[in-house]
C-alpha cells in the first residue's frame, strides 16, 4: 500500500507544496512592493492596498483550485470538457491566441517599466507556471486538457524566449560602455575588419587582449561601412543565441523528419549550454564535430581537422576538446547488440579522435613553420587571461558574457612543449581554491553551481543505464566517463585562476561533452523513453522538468529594461531602490550629450599637448561619437587588468615611465579608486591588483579634471608640479 501511494502520489504532493511556497513568497514580494506607495492604510496608496488584496484572493483562489484539480480532478470534468470543446471551435486562431500568450511575459518582463518593478523570483515564477498552463492547455490535442508532451513543449519555448530575450537585453544605442569592459570588448572586436576606423598608421598593427576565434566572430559586422553602436551590440546578443542553436540542429539532425521535435531540442541544447555560457568559437566548433558524427569519413576528417586547427587558434585549452568529442560519439553511440565487428568502430573512432587532435595540436605548427605569414594570432596579441568586473568599478549592468580568457597560442620556443607552455601559464597567475565553494564572487560557488546545471542530466543519464534503456558496454561507459573527468578537471582548475570564478564558462568542454553523452542517450533509446509520460516515474518528471526549469532561472530574472531613466522617482518608491543609480538605469540624453561634448571638448584641448588615452570607453572612437582623436593602442583597461593580475612589474615600467613623463595630456577612464578589499568582496583579490599596479599609481601622477559618475567616467589630466611616487609604485 505504501509503494502504492508513493507511486500515485509524490507528484501530487510535490506540487502541492511546491504551488503553496510559491504563492506564499509572491504574496510576501507583492506586499514589499506595495508598502511605502501611501498613507492610506498603513503605507499602503489606496491603489496599491486594493491591488495587494486583491492579488491576496488571487493566489487563495489558485491555490485551492490547482489543489483541487492535482487531487481530485474528475470534479472539474465538465469544466475540462468545456474547455476542450472551446479549444476544438477555435481551430487555428489557437495558435494565434498562443503565440500571444508565449510573447506576453517576455514584452511584459523586458519592455515594460512594470517589468522593473516585478522582478522577485517567486512572482516570475508564477507568471511562467500561469503561462506554461495556458499553452499546454492551447496546443494539447485530442480529449486530453493537457499532455505530456505539451506541456514539456511549452516549458522549453518559453524558457527559450526567456533566454533569447536576456541575452538581447542590452541591445540599444546607449553610446557608452553598459559593464565594466562591454566597450572595449566591442573596440577589440573591430579591429579585425574596422582598422580603417581610427586614426593610427595603417602599417602598424593594433594589439587586442582577444583570441582570434572571438574577434572573428564578434568583428563580422565591421565588414560593413557605417555599422552603429545598436548593430554592434545586436550581433553580439546573437552571438549568444545562433551558435547554440546551429550546435543543436547538427546533433540532432537525425529528427529532421519531425520539424517540431527538432526545433524543441535544438532549443534545450541553448537553454542547457548557455549555462556556461560558453564562447560562440567553441559553440560552432563542437557543431562542426557534430556534423562530422556518423559522417562519411571523406567528409568527416576534414571537418574535424579543421576544427582542431580552429580551436586551437583560439584558445589553446581546446586544443584535444575536437578529438576527444568525436570519440565520445563514434564509440559510445556504436551498438553491438549483433555482434557487430568492434574493430570496424575502433578504428573509425581512433582514426577521427587521432586527426582532430592532429589538426590543433600539431597542424597550426606545421603550418607555422613552413608558411610564416600565416601565424595567427601576431605574437603582439598573446594573451593570458582577460579581465573580470572588479569592486572598483562603479555598479553597472554586466552584460551576460564570459569574463576570463585563458592563453590562446602554443609556445614560442622550440625547447618549449606544450605542457611546459600550460604549467607556465597556470603559475602565472594565483588560484583562489575558495571559489569552488560558496563565497561572495559567485554566491553559489563553482561545485554547487554545477551541480545544479548538470545534476539533472546526469540523473537521468545514470537511470537510463541502469534501467537498460540505454544500454552500453564497459568500454563504452569509459569512453564517456573518462574523457568527462578529464573535462571537469581542466574547468574547475581554470575557474579558481584569479580573474575567474564567476560563473561556469570554464566548464566549456565538460558541458558539451556532457551534451553530447545525451544525444547519445537520446539516439539510443532515451527519446522514445522520454516522449511516452506514461511510462517514467514521477520521481523522472520531477528530474526532468527541473533540468528544464534550472536553466532557465537566470534568464527569467534577467529580463529588464534599462531605458527607463525618466520613471525612476516612481520606480524607485515601488522597488525600494536606495537611490535611483543603484536602479542601473540609462542616463537620460541630456547627460549623455552634455558628456560627449565634454569628453570631445577637452580631447580637442588636450591632443595639440600630447597623446589622449582612452583606457577606457574607446569605443566612443570607434563609433565616431569622439571625432578626430588619434587613437593610442596602449594600455587598455583589460590588458592593464590582465598584467596586474600577472604582477607583470616590467610591463608596468613602461606604464610609469610614461604616467612620469605626462606624456598623456588627457586621460579618460572609469572613475578610480583606491580602497583595499578582502576575499569577503566581489572580485577581492582582482579589485587589490587594479588599486596597486593601476590606480594607484595613475592617481599619483594624474588627478581628476572631471568625474560624471552616472556615466562612470572620469577625465584625468597631468598633476602640474612634480610628485614623488615612488612610495605608491609596488
């Protein structure tokens, strides 16, 4: 009897409790909004009172009603039945009345000054419940009020519009930077194709802190004349939504047939990987050994060759990910349930795995060495680790991008391997082995944040193996395990280097190698498992609806306007801001334009006594907003982020020497500051590094001439008598 009930009714239960701290939490984040509007009654305004309490009888009615229906849903048979008849005479204008009810969260959450205002998680997520229920109730089929399949369907597009709305949140032509390096990253991405832009002599080549595979992709749109800073920045929100969905169209091309089915998976392969998130190179290149799976050999090895050589030109720790991917699901995807020939499939497997990790680690050599000019990226633009969001800087929207950037070019010596070339790099830098766990970087902490992106998945996986719907060999499980261990070790070793630990980007490869056991999953016996609800235990539903619904949270509270300067005495009564500039707002045009002439006024000044430095904000010359300023490649804000992080003392010599020589009559850059912080702060150790080989000494030969901090610049001009800062260099 109790195995019984277990199996009748955990789901029931779950929900239950689940609906009722939902409602309970919204109701608590609906009161801390309407408190403080008036007098009325309390602090209520009498608006506000009467829309509280009447949300207040709302979510009693939800509840009572989703209770009922979880418990006893033969007493809503006639109004089911009503509603079905009704969906039935709708015929096609349900899919309008869907696609209605799919696009109204998201134009509520991000373009709406209400969407501000409701941005706690337990209200969200009583809209997104609200909202999968009305679309699985409009697209379920047949007798049925709501099916299985809809509703998974439902859960997936919306929290795929959540996402692709997120990440185009900044899209807008807001002419200064929205994050502590989003303007100069779109710098570093139009010098590739945009060099004609500035002012800097054309037989000179201009450094970038950027590995070739991103400034190739980020710099497209600067093939074309005249691109605005709004183009730029929608290229770069979709940088962060097409290659994901190019990845999932290859791997799961095998259920073409079925449009539908292929579109909702290619979507949970966004919504699962853009948990990193993870660069868009590495994205197209694991698209690429997707396309190369199950493929004609011919076809097959030159796109896994290339791939290697791709990667590797990009970063040089996916220099083995092609290889060891492509063995993953050769092998593991082979069935040998009829004695099918194991060495037919070794060898196909060896043979892909040994000329992907042919084509990066040694093809880019070869090449090197019998072509030089062909060596990608110049020796200038060897990097180590590009910059994070330090406590220095002024709060900012951050956009959702990854903050580090690991070494992209193998060693330049001979006597140099590879693997020496890797121990170098990791002791170039410090690794804060605390970032694994919770700590207030990344509040989660790097083990538990990836317990929650992947634990999901990996339950599933292991009851499918078990279980014997997918069923595998021994070798087979190490041909997936092994390669996996390798992955999350690499990633968590490279998320504890100073500079990053903010988020999962550097489980890149695990991620996707974790994917791609999936697919294998799925092509094996998973997907029929997983489209018939009848047969999967509640307990599986539960797994697989929070490996839809984890992924997704981020997204969801994400989603905001940021134009929104003009409401912000009232939005800040209704959200309890402590001023209206931690709102995060845009400024309004007035203070752009008074600052854009400012900045261009005193450049004008400055350039006829010596050289204008844009540390920071140069893409105000890339976009033309500041005209006729000779452009001055060095020292920009990143790379000084990136040798601070390295204590690079002979680097920052030359740094002095010139900040000595005042040969910067002008300098503009993000407000600096100089207090010294603990690991108890956001990006502690990275903010001490800024103060002590950046701000520091700037402050000590240079002072503020002007400081707009709602537009966190700064203007800073030589100080007139000379100083002795030998006491503030490190």
């Amino acid at each position: 009897m109790n195995k019984t009930f277990r199996k009748n009714n955990f789901l029931n239960i779950l929900i239950t409790l689940l609906i009722a701290v939902i409602l309970y939490s919204a109701c608590n984040e609906f009161y801390g909004i309407a408190w403080g509007t008036g007098t009325w009654r309390g602090e209520f305004s009498r608006t506000w009172a009467i829309l509280y309490y009447a949300f207040i009888a709302f979510c009693i009615s939800f509840f009572a009603v989703t209770t009922l229906f979880t418990w006893s849903n033969k007493l809503f048979t006639p109004i089911t039945d009503r509603i079905i008849a009704i969906r039935q005479k709708l015929g096609a204008f349900r899919w309008l009345l869907w696609l209605l009810i799919l696009i109204a969260p998201v134009w509520f959450f991000q373009y709406t000054a209400w969407g501000f205002v409701f941005q706690k998680l337990n209200i969200r997520i009583l809209i997104w419940i609200i909202t999968v229920g009305l679309l699985t109730i409009v697209s379920s089929r047949r007798t049925q009020l709501a099916d299985w399949n809809e509703f998974l369907a439902s859960l997936v597009l919306t929290a795929s519009a959540f996402s692709i709305a997120a990440s185009l949140k900044y899209v807008n032509g807001y002419p200064f930077s929205l994050g502590w390096s989003e303007g100069n990253r779109l710098w570093d991405y139009s010098i590739l194709f945009g060099k004609d832009l500035y002012i800097y002599p054309a037989d000179k080549t201009i450094p970038v802190l950027l590995d070739f595979g991103r400034q190739l992709i980020g710099g497209l749109p600067f093939i074309f004349p005249g691109i605005t800073i709004t183009i730029a920045r929608l290229w770069v929100g979709l940088t962060l939504i097409i290659p994901y969905l190019l990845l999932g169209v290859a791997i799961f091309r095998i259920t073409a047939r079925d449009k539908v089915l292929w579109l909702l998976l290619t979507l949970w392969v966004f919504l699962f990987l853009k948990q990193g998130p993870i660069h868009p190179p590495l994205v197209l290149g694991a698209a690429l050994v997707a396309l190369a799976w199950n493929a004609p050999l011919w076809y097959a090895i030159p796109l896994v060759m290339g791939t290697g050589y791709f990667l590797e030109a990009s970063r040089f720790t996916w220099v083995f990910a092609p290889g060891i991917w492509i063995l993953m699901l050769e092998f593991s995807s082979a069935s040998f349930s009829n004695r099918k020939p194991v060495s037919a499939t070794w060898k196909r497997s060896i043979i892909l795995a040994v000329l992907g990790i042919f084509g990066g680690f040694a093809m880019p050599t070869l090449i090197r060495s019998t072509v030089p000019m062909m060596i990608m990226p110049p020796a200038e633009t060897e990097i180590v680790q590009a910059p994070v969001v330090i406590a220095t800087a002024p709060p900012a929207p951050q956009p959702t991008a990854p903050v580090t950037a690991p070494p992209t070019v193998a060693p330049s010596t001979e006597k140099s391997t590879y693997f020496d070339f890797v121990v170098e790099q990791i002791k170039d830098q410090p690794l804060l082995w605390y970032r694994l766990l919770p700590n207030s970087t990344y509040g989660y902490g790097i083990l538990f944040a990836l317990l929650l992106a992947v634990g999901p998945l990996i339950i599933i996986l292991i009851y499918l193996a078990i279980n014997k719907i997918w069923p595998l060999e021994t070798l087979q499980k190490l041909a997936i395990i092994l390669p996996l261990l390798a992955f999350l070790a690499v990633g968590l070793v490279a998320s504890t280097k100073i500079g990053g630990g903010g988020d999962l980007h550097n489980m890149d490869m695990f991620l996707i190698g974790l994917l791609f056991t999936g697919v294998v999953a799925w092509r094996n016996g998973g997907g029929d498992w997983l489209q018939n609800g009848s047969g999967i235990p509640s307990f599986m539903k539960v797994v697989i609806i929070f490996l839809l619904v984890i992924s997704s949270i981020n997204p969801l509270l994400e989603m905001r306007s940021y134009s929104l300067g003009e409401d912000a005495s009232w939005l800040k009564t209704l959200t309890d801001a402590k001023s209206e500039t931690s709102m995060e707002m845009l400024p309004t045009q007035a203070e752009v334009n008074s600052t854009l002439k400012l900045i261009q006024d005193e450049s004008d000044k400055a350039k006829l006594k010596g050289d204008v430095l844009f540390i920071d904000q140069r893409q105000l010359l890339t976009f033309g907003d500041i005209k006729g300023i000779p452009l001055v490649p060095d020292y920009e804000k990143k790379l000084l982020m990136n040798q601070a992080l390295s204590g690079n003392a002979d680097y920052f010599d030359t740094f002095y020497a010139d900040l000595a020589s005042q040969r910067f009559s002008l300098i503009i850059t993000e407000p600096l500051r100089t207090p010294v912080q603990d690991s108890s702060y956001q990006f502690g150790e990275e903010n001490n590094a800024w103060v002590k080989w950046v701000a520091g000494p700037v402050l000590c030969y240079y002072e503020p001439l002007e400081t707009i901090k709602d537009i966190k610049v700064q203007l800073l001009i030589p100080i007139k008598n000379a100083v002795d800062c030998s006491a503030v260099l490190p």
